[in-house]
C-alpha cells in the first residue's frame, strides 16, 4: 500500500536530491511544500510502499527519472507575463534590429513554452511586417516532461483570449482538441531541449537577446552571479538581458547598461 507521507528523514533526502539534481536552493517552506507534495504524489502514482522504493524504481525507469525531476522543479508560467518586457522588446527589435537577416535569441527555464511562443509571436509578426529579418529561438528546460510539453506546444483554449487579437493570426486552432498551437512559421523556429542553468553546456556562444525570468530566484546570491556571467558572456555587444521582474542583478558589476523594467544592454 503507498505510504500516505513522509517521515523528517525522508524530506531531508528529498530536499537534498532536489538541490544536487537541480541545483535549486531548497529555502522556503512554500518551494519546500510543493516538491514534498510533488514527490509524494509520485510515489502514489507508483504505488510505492516507501520512498527508498520509489527511488529504486525511478532510477531504474528513464521516463519515471524524468516524472522525478519534474517534480522537483517549480513552474509558474502564462501567456504574455510581465507583459511590459513584450512591449519593450517589440520596441527595441524595430529600433535595432530590423535589418538583422538571423535574429538569435535564447530562454533559460522555459518551462512548458508559453514565454518562448509568447516572444515567438512578437518575433513571427515583425518578421511578416520586415521582409530579410528572420529569427532562430532556441530555449531549455531542466524538467524534461515539461520541454516535451512546450515542443508539441498543444495549449488549452481558455487561453487563447489572454493573446491579444492581433496576434491571434499567428495562431491555429485544432478541429478536434479544444486546443491550440502556434503556426508552423514559429514552430520551426523554436527549438526545446533539457539542460541546467548551472551547466549551460548546450548554450551556443552568441545571441541578440537573452531571457531569464523568475528562475534566478530559487538560487543563491553566488550561483546567481555564476549564472549571470555566463549569459553575459553569450550576448553579442549590443545585445539584450531579460530577467523576472522579481530577480535583481549590479548591472555595472557584469558591464550592462539598464534599459529599465529589468532588461538590460550588453556595453
């Protein structure tokens, strides 16, 4: 019969494996309860009778490996969040890079898609109204279930009103599902894969813009800055920094100008 809760000993192994696999700092009761309930709903799932049994199995299985990690990750996303960061862009992209032929941008932790297909549209309607520019995107998840998620980018339809209308176009509705999904145009351009922030070994060398939002806060002040440098050093001169209105970098300590609601210029 599956156990119904965890004994303290096995939160704290719980709370370690999330820290070693993710590299997430485990502070805060409200993170620390979510994971714990995320894990145990696994172990139910499995019909496990301990922890140590439903690590066992977990190990041992690769697509419930991937349930594992993505129980310990926290995912908070939606359509067009923090939508002043998609004003600013669609501003910038006609101030400075209309005439770019590949336009390379980049998104840490994106979850399951909705913030690169939300930037995607903005991107996929500049380029229809400014023929040479293209884009590429590609973007990474630590959560494996999640990245499988955002590559079939099938979403319900109660949130096809949060896109305003004259994005809508860009989008296709499925005759079966009460779904949708963006159009092939931004598909093809949007790449998903699995990595760490903390690696970054999959990262390409060079992008016109970065974004990292609302993920640097579940890591300490010195992994923060270890993170942040190995963005900086990918941007392009010129280039931009997106981060979460909730995170907070020295913008002159990694030689970035502010451009104000907490995007950044690489000087």
């Amino acid at each position: 019969m599956p156990i119904d809760n965890f004994n303290p000993e096995d939160r704290e192994k719980i709370y370690a494996m999330a820290e070693n696999m993710t590299g997430n700092c485990q502070q805060g009761s409200y993170r620390r309860e979510i994971i714990i309930s995320n894990v145990l709903r696994r172990v139910q799932v499995k019909k496990s009778a301990t922890l140590d049994a439903y690590l066992q199995s977990a190990i041992a299985d690769d697509q419930e490996f991937a349930q594992l990690l993505s129980a310990f990750t926290i995912h908070t996303t939606e359509w067009f969040r923090e939508m002043p960061h998609y004003k600013k862009f669609e501003a910038l992209l006609a101030e400075r890079f209309k005439g770019t032929k590949k336009f390379r941008m980049h998104s840490g932790g994106c979850s399951t898609g909705e913030e690169v297909y939300s930037f995607g549209l903005v991107l996929e309607a500049f380029r229809t109204q400014h023929p040479g520019f293209d884009y590429e995107y590609k973007s990474f998840d630590i959560d494996p279930v999640s990245v499988e998620m955002a590559k079939k980018g099938l979403y319900p339809m109660k949130d096809f009103i949060k896109i305003a209308p004259n994005y809508q176009n860009h989008l296709k509705k499925m005759d079966k599902e009460d779904s949708f999904t963006p159009d092939q145009n931004i598909k093809t351009r949007c790449q998903f894969y699995t990595d760490n922030l903390i690696k970054l070994q999959n990262m390409s060398p060079t992008y016109e813009t970065i974004v990292c939002r609302n993920v640097l806060i579940y890591f300490t002040p010195d992994k923060v800055k270890e993170i942040i440098a190995k963005l900086v050093m990918r941007l392009v001169k010129g280039g931009i920094l997106i981060i979460g209105h909730s995170d907070s970098l020295d913008a002159k300590s990694f030689n970035l100008k502010t451009l104000g609601n907490s995007m950044f210029e690489k000087l």
